[in-house]
C-alpha cells in the first residue's frame, strides 16, 4: 500500500516564503507524478504546480516544485506569501505499484497541510 503524507504547513506573515514536503511511502512502487493542490476557505480544490516523478525541479510563478533526490520527499516551495494564499495544501501522487509482478496504477492524495498568512 502506498501512502501519501504532506508536512510543513503553518502561520507564516506574508511576505515570507515557506516549504511544504509530500512524502509518499509503501513498497515496490514508482512515482509518474506529484502535483500540489491547494483549497482556499470555502472554495474549490485547485491546482498549484507539479512535476514529473523523474524531475527534479519545476517552477510555476511563486511556486517551486523540486526534490533533493529521487527517493526523498517532494517539496513546494512558496515565495511571496500572500494572505491569498491560505488554505489546505495537498499532494497528489499518481505511480505504479508492483504487485507480485504486476503493475498497478495508483492515484493518492495526502490528508493535507494548513497554511495560513497574515497580512
């Protein structure tokens, strides 16, 4: 079973800039991709940045995507914060698993991470 944990969230001022990390773990299984969501209060889910599970960085406007190395977590890196920014972060991760030889898609979210900015 692959699971799917993001950290890093808080109360930032905006301004500042902050990391998140999505850390998936579980056995025999590959990452295609990993995307960042974010849901504002009361609004929909949306999406932030992502990158491919073989990359090594992505940049989206404020938002970096990038990992140190390819079996550690993937980090968001936010710039700029703004109070706009607050909401729920997610991590998304869509890879294979292998099961006594056979290869099986999975598709999981994290439970998410809060961020909040202050003005």
């Amino acid at each position: 079973q692959v699971q799917v944990a993001e950290s890093g969230g808080g109360l930032v001022q905006a301004g500042g800039s902050l990391r998140l990390s999505c850390t998936a773990s579980g056995t025999s299984f590959s990452i295609d991709h990993v995307d960042w969501y974010r849901q504002p209060p009361e609004k929909q889910r949306e999406w932030v940045a992502g990158m491919p599970g073989s990359g090594v960085s992505s940049v989206t406007g404020r938002f970096t995507v990038s990992r140190d190395n390819a079996k550690g977590p993937v980090n968001l890196e936010i710039s700029s914060l703004k109070p706009e920014d607050t909401g729920i972060y997610y991590c998304n991760v869509r890879g294979l698993r292998n099961i006594r030889g056979n290869l099986y898609p999975f598709d999981i979210w994290g439970q998410g991470t809060q961020v909040t900015v202050s003005s």
